[in-house]
C-alpha cells in the first residue's frame, strides 16, 4: 500500500478491515454528496478514538492523534483534488512511497508538536 499513487489511495488500502467499516461510516455521514465534510468528519473520528484510547491508558490529555488525522484528511482531500494534475500513477513507485511516507512522518511531527505545546 505504501506505493500507492497518491495520498487518497493510500489511505484506502491502509487497513482494509477498518477501511470497510469507516466507508459505511463516510456513507452515513453524506458520502458522495459532502464529499469533503464526510472525508474530514472520519479522519477526525478516527484521531479522536485514536486519543481516547491513549487518554485512558496514560491517564492524561493527548489530542496529537486527531491532529494528526484531521492533517491526513487534508492531505488525502489535496492529493484527491490534484490526481489528474500530479498522475501519480505515472511516477516512479520509489516516488509515491516517499511521498506517502513524507504526508504521514509530517503530518504526525506537527500533531506531536502541538501535542508538546498544549500539555507541555
């Protein structure tokens, strides 16, 4: 999955199993019709489960996982939006790994970074 072409891609066969569920959840949300308000709504549920669970683990208060997916659900929005621009599908696979790996290693040092000056 990780050379997928394009961010979007990516995140559609990251983990199909959850991938599936998340789909009937982007559905219920309006899906095809608010594309870009369902797309943001499930990335951002996901974080939010993602800090619920490290919250009850550790104990105190963690929101670098929503962050961080609310920045991957721009990013999958941006990369959807300039695939016929960019034709990913055309590049190097070496490329859409890098540049998939970029997205994600990005987006999570600036939720961390958030993290770190909100609980410091």
């Amino acid at each position: 999955c990780w050379g997928e072409p394009g961010f979007h891609r990516f995140w559609r066969v990251w983990n199909p199993g959850i991938g599936h569920l998340l789909y009937r959840l982007y559905l219920a949300l309006g899906g095809n019709r608010i594309r870009l308000v369902a797309t943001m709504l499930v990335f951002a549920f996901c974080g939010v489960m993602h800090d619920v669970i490290v919250m009850l683990i550790f104990r105190c208060p963690f929101v670098a996982f929503t962050a961080a997916f609310v920045l991957f659900s721009i990013l999958a929005v941006l990369s959807r939006s300039l695939e016929s621009i960019l034709r990913q599908e055309r590049w190097p696979r070496l490329l859409n790994i890098c540049t998939n790996v970029v997205c994600l290693a990005g987006s999570i040092c600036l939720a961390v970074q958030l993290q770190m000056y909100l609980f410091p």
